[in-house]
C-alpha cells in the first residue's frame, strides 16, 4: 500500500482514489483500440456460457485487440525508466506475450498446425508489414533514413542463421524422408535438438546485447530529452499484469472457438494461423513501432521490430516445440512447403533492405508489397 501511495505521489496525485482515476483515465486514453474493452467482457461470459463456438471465437479475437494495445503501453511507461536498449528489450518480449501465450494454449489443445502457421504469420508479418510500415512512416518526408548499420547487421545476420535452422527440419523432410518409413519421427526428434540449440543461441544472443556488447545497441537517441511518463512503474506493471491475464483467458476461448467457426464459414486452420492470429500478436508492437518511426526513433522502432522476430525465431518457437514434446504433443519443425518458401523470402527481402544502413519510403513500400 505504502507503494502505491508513493507512485501516487510521483505523478502529482494528492490522493490515492486522484492516483487511481489519472490511471484509468490515462490508460483508457492511450489508444483507439481501447473502445473494444467491451469485448473483453462479451467474450470471457460468451466463453464461460458457451455460447456458440463461432460468436466466441469472434468476440475473443476483438478482445485481445485492445488487450495487445494495453500491453504496448505498459510495456513502453515501464520502459521509459531503463534506456532505450533495455526498453527496447522488455517492448519485444511483452510484443511476443501474444504468440506466446496463444501459442501454448493451442499446443495443449492440439492445434499444431495453427501454431506452427501463426509462427511464420508473425515472422512475415513483422519483418514485412510492420518494418514495412515503419520505414514508409519515417521517410517519406525525407530522401534518406539512417540507422545503426552495427545493429541491423548482427540482427539481419541473426534472422539468416535462425531461420536457416528452423527450414532445415521441413526442408530435409520434403526431399528426402516424406515416404521413409519413421520420418516423422526422425523430423520429430531433429525438431527438439534444434529447439534446444536455439535457445541456447538465444540466451547467448541476450547476453551479447545487454553485457558484453551493449554499447553497440545504444545510439545518440539515448541522448536526448527522455519522453515524460504518464504512469508510474507500480501503475504500469499493474497494468501489463491484468492484460497479460486477460490474454490467457480470451486466447483460451479463441482457440476452443477454432473448430466451430472452421466449420461455419470455411476457412482454413492455416488461414486462421498465418494471417488472423499474427494480426492480432502485432497490433500493440505495430502502434509502438509506427509511433517510434514517425517520431524519429528508427534504431529503436527497427530493434523491436527485428528483435522481436529474433525471438519468435530463436524462443517462442523452440519454446512451443519443446512444450510440445513435454506434452506429448507432436509440435515440431516441419512447416509445409508454402510457409517455408515464404519465411525464406521474406528474411532475403529483410536482409536486402537493412544490411546497407539507410533506408527511404520506398523500401518501406517494397517490403508492405511483398
């Protein structure tokens, strides 16, 4: 208690209810997307009433709309009081707390086929639509954007030995183990080796950006005037706490939703993955990212965008197959042939257009095109 009136009396609040209600106010402020909240309630109650699977689907994929956003904006006031190269951190793990968490409730429902698209979904739609995006908004009031080369080359250099790894399972399997007798469990076994090495690759790869090399994920943008916060850290980790519970539920729902709303209008679990769950993982990383952008804050908009997919790549997804393996659960490596050709194009493009350290709107439209 005593905390909280000590937050209170660091935003200027002479009370706790005034501490409590410039909370609220501010955070409900925050975003456009915070008028869906109302679906965050229809669908915890349409999911506890069971109502019908396609109408619970439907709401729980609106709720976790605003939901990301509140996620966004905890994680960028929390944030505000560590420095860009930390802040930039805590904003791509808590923009992955979506696949995250939506991940591992569908890999204990058994959706692996929608986990695995939602993966190279995310993946495509970052390094693609939201850089894209990013780049466009940046430039096009300008002939030239410049950032830290140093950065974008071990991040793009990162994302071709990361995605290598995870084409290599579905690679192998399509030319040389589709028809040999136990190749599903030889790619199953494949699969849990190479999630356990990315996760190590990942743990050295924080390592190297936040002790031994840190200095070069830091820009002259550290040395700026800091943006001045509108929660404190208390307020802030209250907030991205009920968020991140109000994704586990919603997630819950929209996963049991999956089958009803399949057989209602259609569509298949690979659209559902590749396109539908990755829009909504994005959404809070993808206001951040735009609002960095415009502002002028390329290296940070640029290092949550591909740190973000970095992790995708080297945690959520070895995270999920290793997960899956605990479960019993056969979540492994092999996408099909579509979703790899796609992941492989979509890091060459990536690759292509950072590697040079300067960018203008048309790459940003190059990259929204692809």
């Amino acid at each position: 208690m005593m905390a909280v009136f000590k937050n209170a009396q660091e935003t200027g609040s002479p009370s706790l209810l005034a501490s409590v209600w410039h909370t609220v106010e501010v955070t409900f402020l925050s975003s456009y997307t915070n008028v869906l909240l109302i679906f965050v309630f229809l669908g915890i109650l349409s999911g506890s009433q069971e109502w019908n699977p396609s109408a619970v689907f439907v709401l729980n994929f609106l709720a976790i709309f605003p939901l990301a956003s509140l996620l966004s904006f905890a994680t960028e006031e929390l944030a505000k009081s560590v420095g860009q190269t930390v802040g930039g951190l805590i904003n791509a793990s808590f923009g992955n707390a979506i696949e995250m968490i939506v991940g591992i409730t569908a890999v204990s429902q058994g959706e692996i086929h929608m986990v695995q698209s939602s993966m190279v979904g995310s993946i495509l739609s970052g390094t693609l639509l939201v850089l894209g995006c990013c780049f466009f908004a940046s430039g096009y009031d300008k002939e030239t954007v410049h950032f830290n080369v140093d950065v974008t080359g071990i991040m793009s250099s990162l994302m071709i030995v990361s995605s290598s790894a995870l084409i290599i399972p579905s690679t192998l399997y399509s030319t040389a183990l589709y028809a040999a007798p136990g190749g599903n469990e030889y790619i199953l076994h494949l699969s849990h080796i190479t999630a356990a090495f990315l996760l190590l690759f990942y743990f050295v790869y924080l390592y190297f950006q936040l002790s031994s090399h840190s200095h070069l994920f830091s820009s002259t943008e550290d040395e700026e005037e800091e943006e001045e916060r509108q929660l404190g850290p208390l307020a802030a980790s209250l907030i991205l706490i009920a968020a991140t519970l109000g994704v586990t539920v919603c997630s819950d729902y929209l996963i049991e939703g999956v089958d009803g709303f399949v057989e209602a209008y259609g569509v298949s679990r690979a659209f559902l993955g590749l396109i539908v769950v990755p829009i909504v993982g994005n959404a809070g990383e993808f206001a951040t990212t735009v609002k960095a952008a415009k502002e002028g804050k390329v290296d940070l908009a640029i290092g949550v965008i591909v740190g973000s997919t970095l992790q995708i790549a080297l945690f959520v997804t070895p995270f999920l197959v290793l997960y899956g393996w605990a479960l019993g659960q056969p979540m492994s490596l092999r996408f099909n042939s579509f979703e790899t050709a796609c992941f492989s194009l979509a890091v060459v493009v990536m690759n292509c257009l950072i590697r040079e350290g300067r960018s203008n709107y048309f790459a940003g439209v190059l990259l929204c095109g692809t």
